[in-house]
C-alpha cells in the first residue's frame, strides 16, 4: 500500500467487488459531475477476471483510510494518447461523507508521486467538468496548470459539459518536490 498522512492506495481485492460494484452502479456515489451511467455487475466481474483493474492501459486503485481501512474512494490512471507515454489521472471519494477533507488531495498527490517515480512518463493530465471547483483545486494542489477548456467533451445527466484541462510535467513535478533534473 501507498501510504500518505490519511489515506493509502492500494490495489483492488476480490473481496472489494461488492464495494466496487455498488459505487459504480449508484449515481448517488458519482456525483453530479460523472453523468448517472451506471457500470453492470457483471462488467466488474469482466474487468477482475481480465485483469484485476490493473495493466499498462489503464490501473485503478483505492483510496483507504488509515484509521479503520475503509475503502473511501478510488483513484485512476490511463493512457492520455496511443502515441505517448502520457497518463490521464482521475479521483473520486465514493464515501460523501469523506469529501470536503483534503483526501481526494492526499490521495491524488500519492498517485502522481507513484506514477513519476514509476512510470516513464514526462506529462500528467487531468480534467474535469468547469462546474467542478472541488476537482479543479484538488488538481491545482497536486501542481497542476490550467491549460485550457475542451468544449462539450463529456456527456454529463443528457448534455455535453465543457471541461478544464490540466497538464504537469514531470520537470514541474520535481520541482515541486525539490529536485534536481
């Protein structure tokens, strides 16, 4: 597990199918940015038995806390483009009551340290609904840029909604953590 101050990551287990499977078939956890699609059980079931929502396309890992280990959330990376290295990272704190903490930042600063210690990659990106100032900050703690809006790109509750897109390079990245290139 990665562990941080609060929250940890860590892979999916079997035993968190169930949890899996009712925060992506209930609107209610998704929350009024992510649109109210539903994922199917059995989609779940394909994507364990696949790969175990781990590979080089695309890995998803929870968000834990470290007090009692609940499962509050998760957070994804995938492959921004065919023709880079470049990664897309998302979050999401399943667990309402957890929001409005600083632990979708805990957990996203993890991922991204993670991926640029890990990963060939030189660029991180992200992006979400203009409407969604939680998200944009949780983005913008991590040191990511505003680098423009993408018009009508995600289909959100029956209409295309504009998006930030943010960027953060590896160079950025070290940086931060005050290192040497």
């Amino acid at each position: 597990m990665l562990r941080g101050q609060r929250v940890g990551l860590r892979h999916v287990t079997e035993d968190d199918l169930p949890w899996l499977k009712r925060s992506v078939s209930d609107p209610q956890v998704s929350g009024p940015f992510m649109g109210s699609r539903m994922m199917a059980p059995h989609t779940v079931d394909k994507r364990w038995n696949d790969n175990g929502f781990a590979s080089e396309e695309a890995e998803r890992l929870l968000i834990c806390h470290l007090i009692d280990g609940s499962v509050i959330g998760d957070v994804v990376h995938f492959a921004a483009a065919r023709y880079t290295t470049a990664r897309e990272i998302g979050w999401s704190m399943a667990d309402i009551a957890m929001r409005g903490q600083g632990l979708a930042s805990e957990a996203a600063a993890l991922l991204v340290d993670y991926l640029f210690q890990n990963w060939p990659v030189n660029r991180l990106s992200c992006g979400m609904s203009v409407h969604n100032h939680a998200s944009r900050r949780v983005a913008e703690k991590c040191g990511f840029k505003h680098e423009g809006i993408q018009r009508g790109i995600v289909f959100v509750n029956g209409e295309y909604v504009d998006c930030h897109s943010l960027g953060l390079l590896r160079s950025d990245w070290m940086a931060m953590k005050g290192r040497a290139g």
